[in-house]
C-alpha cells in the first residue's frame, strides 16, 4: 500500500480549527510577558549549557543547539522553545539586529552557489566578518536526509575558524527552506555571527520563502541563462534584490556580459519589490575573486538604504510575524497526522483515492471532517 502524505491544511480546516489552535498550539508556545518571559533557571541542565556556551561563542554548543530545533520529539521540542525564547530575549537586549545581516542566496542548479558562497565567506573572514552559512539541501525521498552535501564543497570555509557551515536538508519542505530555518538564523546571530548567509536548494519556483527571513535576497546565475531559466525568472528575479551573474571569466566572459545586460533590461519591465531600491545586476567570478567587492558594495549599499527609510526594522518585525503564522501551520498539520481519527481513516481513504473511486477534494474534506467530529466529542466530555 503506497502512503499519500498530505501536504497542508485548507482554508476551511485552519478556520475550524481556530479553537483548537489556542487551546492546544499555544499550550506548547506560552511565554509569560516581558521581564518575566523565560528565565535561565526554567532551562533544564543540557539546555542551559548549551544556551550558555551560545553566548561564549561555542561552536560545538550552537551545533547541538540547532539539533536540538531540528528535532521532532515532543519533549525535546518543549526544550528547543524555551532556548529560543531566551535567544530571542539576549538578541533584542543586545541590540544584534541592527549589527547582523542576513543574506538568501537562490540559483540554478550549476549556478555556483557554493563556491560563491566560499569565495564571498573567505573575503568576509579576511575583513573581520564571522559568517554562518546554512546550506539546505534537498532531502532524499527514501531516508530524509540531504542529497547534495554542500559542506564538502566548501572545504576551504569549513576550515576557517571565524564561519561556521550547517548542512540541513530540506525535509521535503517547500520555500526552499527547512521548517526551523529561522530559528537557526537566531541561534548563529547569538552565537556571534554577524553574517548569516541562507542558501536555498535552489529547484524551482517555490524556493522565495527564504525572502522573509533575510534581509536581502541575490539570485545567482550562470551565464547564457536563457531559456533554460524561463520558469524562474518571473517567480525569482522579481523577489531579488541584487542578481550576479556568476562564472564572468575565460571564454564565458562574453557571455556573462550579455546575460547582465539581458536581465539589466528586463529589470525594467518589472515592477521592484520595493519603492526604495531598484535590483541590480552584477558581474562576478568566484574562481578568480573578481566583482565581489562590488556585490559586497552593493548589499551594504541596499541595507543603508533599508536603515535610512525605516524598512529595516519593519521588515525583520514582518517576517517575525510571518514566522509565527508559518509555524502555527505546521504545528496544525503534525496535530493533525497525528490525531487517532486520522490514522484510523487515512488508509482507507488513501485508498479510495488511488482507486479513484473519491476524488482528492472529497477525501480530504471526509478526513477533515472526521477529525473536527472527534475534537468536538473531546471537548464536549
């Protein structure tokens, strides 16, 4: 029997399931208000170390911190909630968000993207930077595990004591991102990295929702992108902010130049994601280092410009409240898998579905149906 995996709830079930989303969401996402939100003492041992090693800058620490945002276990996850709540709280106290950017980083596959991200990093090392890299990668249908391994790419970031590079696949989650994407973002900023830099996998139109976490999001290409990126350039190039054609050297230098030029002027038929800032296009070679002091301009140049018009604290409040709706979504979702009256009908249904003897539609709507029934008997007794 092939499993179906749902892959989100409608409309209409986050509507009905409005009740049961305070009731139950908010029992595993309570903080008290202000000073009194979450203290260290309420961390339990491991926790605790682990929060405590962040702030010194440990590495070793802001590794298993990410595993334990990472994780799925109930009681783990409780933990992981309260460690990024105190994250949270020492940011805002420390004013890290006017002292960090973070940068989204999206392309084709053969775009680049890595050894970019590597030749960007060494220079932003060399210049007093400590920069975080997650790399997510898309995961392998049968284990769940990253396909590409980004991390062996980068060997000579990997070995640089001021970055830090966190592989994470993708666990099937569409935007390109993982779920605890965000999270991780917080703990590297703790953890001392004033450089974040997101790197999506990188495989079609829905890998943007990488915009609201960062502060700036490049598009990397390869050059004579032409035709071959049709299905992207709508979806992608609109959300940029600064796209850079990479590989701009040797016999593909003629080539880089033209492609500049194809998408300088097809900027110009597309409405810019922001008022402020109009994307622009930049020629850069990771292999020989060249442009990258001038895309490097350019971004700081874009967060000024963010900063001056009061858009850059607008923006990362935005997206924290994006983030806050996104995991209701997935919390609702596991809540539901994991309710009796789904599991015992799932199959069943699935069933009648691959035989086509129920459309989709009316299956999902029985299953939602069903599991609203059960709730309602739940909270009657």
């Amino acid at each position: 029997m092939h499993s179906v995996k749902l892959i989100g709830p409608s409309r209409a079930f986050l509507k009905s399931c409005q009740d049961y989303q305070i009731k139950q969401f908010s029992k595993s996402l309570h903080y008290p208000a202000n000073e009194d939100r979450i203290k260290i003492s309420d961390l339990s041992k491991n926790t605790r170390k682990l929060y405590e090693g962040l702030i010194r800058g440990d590495r070793a620490c802001l590794a298993k911190s990410i595993t334990l945002v990472e994780s799925t276990h109930p009681g783990k996850r409780e933990d992981a909630r309260k460690l990024i709540g105190l994250a949270s709280n020492y940011s805002k106290a420390a004013g890290l968000e006017a002292k960090t950017f973070r940068l989204g980083l999206s392309g084709p596959p053969g775009a680049g993207k890595s050894t970019f991200i590597e030749a960007m990093g060494m220079k932003l090392t060399s210049e007093g930077h400590k920069v975080a890299v997650l790399a997510v990668d898309p995961s392998s249908g049968n284990q769940g595990g990253s396909l590409l391994g980004d991390k062996t790419r980068m060997e000579e970031l990997t070995r640089n004591p001021n970055a830090y590079i966190r592989p994470s696949p993708n666990s099937c989650h569409l935007g390109g991102v993982t779920r605890n994407t965000n999270d991780t973002i917080l703990l590297c900023e703790v953890c001392g990295y004033d450089m974040v830099i997101v790197e999506t996998v990188g495989v079609g139109q829905s890998e943007y929702a990488v915009v609201d976490m960062v502060d700036a999001f490049c598009l990397l290409l390869p050059p004579t992108a032409g035709d071959e990126l049709q299905g992207i350039k709508r979806g992608i190039v609109e959300m940029s902010d600064l796209i850079l054609v990479n590989k701009s050297d040797g016999d593909l230098l003629a080539s880089a130049r033209r492609t500049a030029s194809d998408y300088t002027s097809a900027l110009k038929f597309l409405r810019p994601r922001l008022k402020i800032w109009k994307p622009k296009v930049c020629l850069v070679s990771s292999k020989l280092g060249t442009g990258l002091d001038e895309a490097w301009k350019k971004l700081n140049e874009f967060k000024n410009v963010l900063i001056k018009n009061d858009e850059f604290h607008k923006r990362r409040a935005y997206q924290r409240k994006t983030w806050m709706w996104s995991y209701i979504n997935n919390r609702l979702l596991d809540i539901f898998n994991d309710h009796y009256a789904v599991k015992t009908q799932r199959e069943s249904l699935e069933t009648h579905v691959i035989n086509q003897t129920l459309s989709p539609g009316e299956a999902s709507d029985m299953l939602i149906n069903e599991f609203l029934k059960n709730y309602k008997k739940q909270t009657s007794t």
